[in-house]
C-alpha cells in the first residue's frame, strides 16, 4: 500500500453544473469523452441545454452536444487537474516543458491526483498519452511519439525513489511520500522481481552502489533470500552456456554483498 493521503477528488468531479457555472464565467470547462478523448468545452446555451465542445484528439472543433449525453457518456474534469492543464491555455506550455524536461515529476504530480496516490501502469499509461499528445507537433504519429518518450520517461521514473514502479504490465505505480532508502527501495525491487534476469540486474545495481547508501539490504534475512534464490536455481536451470553464466553472475553477487 501506498503511504500516500488519500485524494478523493482526484481529475474527475462528476458536476455538470460547475461545468456550466465555468464557462458562464468565460473560462473553458474539460471532460473525458469515453471514446473521443479530452474535450474542451467553449459554451453552455441554457435555452436548448447544448454545449459546444473541441475535442482537440480527434480533431473536432466546436462540436454541440446536448447536456443529457454527458450523463452517460462524459466526465467533467477538475480544471486544475494535470490532464486539463495539458489543454489550458495559460498552463499548457508549462506541462508540455514538464513532457519534455522533466518526466518522473510529471508521473509524481499525476499520482498525486489518485487514491492513496497510486493506479494501474495501464490508466497512468493512457494519461500520460493524452498528455504528450497535447504538446506533439502536427504531424508527427501519435503512437510511436508516445512510445519513444515513454521509454526514456520511464527509465527516470526507475530511478525516481519516490516512485514504485510495477514490475509487470498492469501493476501499480505508487508515490511514496517521502523517498525511501536505496538499499531498500532495490531489494523490495528484487523481492518482487519475476524472474532470474531482472534479479540480477537489481543486484548488479545493490552491488554498484555506495555501501552507506545500501546498507539497509544487507540483513541476514535479505542474504539468505539471495542465498535461497541462487540454490533454486542451481537446482532447476539447466545447465546451458547461457544459464550457467546467469549463475556465475548471480553467485558473484552474492559474495560481494556478503564480504561488504
């Protein structure tokens, strides 16, 4: 569990009548269209209860939809929310030099907007999509743009301590309220890993490390699990080139830690 304070408010808000009461006032209102994607609301008409809407992912401008099909089709966003400032005028220019410079922040400030401050890699990944698209070029494809940056963006939020990133698809990635330590943070990393390869990397990186930055891992207790892992798999890999030398790196590492 994330040690995260709740949020319950979160992106979405679910009022359509703040919606109305924001552009009453001349300002733009956000929803999430369930197929269209972020939409841009310019105006409210009180006499035929019809709103006019950009929806700038499919490339709509000035789109009417009566009020009533936002009730089962749309959400209303909080105009604050990271999505929505990705579309605002006066704020889309600061995220889109957050996309650019700085993506483990990005991910940190979406975080902060859920539950417990954590989601699934799939709803962080599709936010984050929206978000890039906002300040792509025209042009340019969609698909493997986001793909490109999102896997430079995600290595910095692997490294990012006050981020847990999931080890496998669908897991959660969850802001922690204060970053933990190192040593820590690696082994919890290596105790979930799902297999032999992504265990010794995490090693690798224990073992690369400042001791005073990992002392925390080397416990009697982390040790025998190393131990135990490297037993297993003396017992159950095969004995080819390739796995054999998977077994030398992982007995190397684990007489590094010992002797530390």
């Amino acid at each position: 569990m994330s040690n995260k304070a709740p949020n319950p408010q979160g992106g979405k808000i679910n009022s359509l009548q703040a919606a109305i009461d924001l552009v009453a006032t001349g300002q733009p209102a956000f929803c999430l269209h369930q197929a269209w994607g972020i939409g841009v609301i310019r105006a409210y008409d009180e006499a035929t209860k019809r709103f006019t809407v950009d929806f700038p992912e499919q490339g709509k401008k000035g789109h009417v939809m009566d009020a009533a099909f936002f009730l089962s089709k749309i959400d209303i966003l909080n105009p604050g929310c990271l999505v929505a400032s990705a579309y605002a005028e006066e704020t889309k220019e600061k995220v889109a030099q957050q996309v650019a410079n700085d993506p483990a922040g990005l991910v940190k400030t979406l975080l902060a907007e859920y539950p417990q401050g954590e989601c699934t890699s799939y709803a962080l990944e599709a936010n984050l999509d929206r978000i890039h698209f906002a300040s792509l070029g025209a042009g340019k494809d969609r698909a493997a743009a986001f793909k490109s940056w999102w896997a430079k963006a995600r290595a910095a939020v692997r490294k990012d301590r006050a981020i847990q990133s999931p080890e496998k698809k669908g897991g959660l990635y969850i802001l922690l309220e204060a970053p933990v330590d190192l040593g820590e943070d690696l082994f919890a990393q290596y105790a979930s890993a799902p297999n032999l390869e992504r265990k010794l990397a995490l090693l690798e990186a224990l073992a690369e490390s400042s001791a005073a930055e990992t002392r925390s891992a080397a416990t009697e207790a982390n040790l025998a699990k190393v131990s135990d892992d490297l037993a297993k798999a003396l017992a159950n890999v095969s004995r080819s080139e390739e796995h054999t030398s998977e077994l030398q790196s992982l007995r190397h590492l684990v007489c590094r830690l010992l002797l530390e």
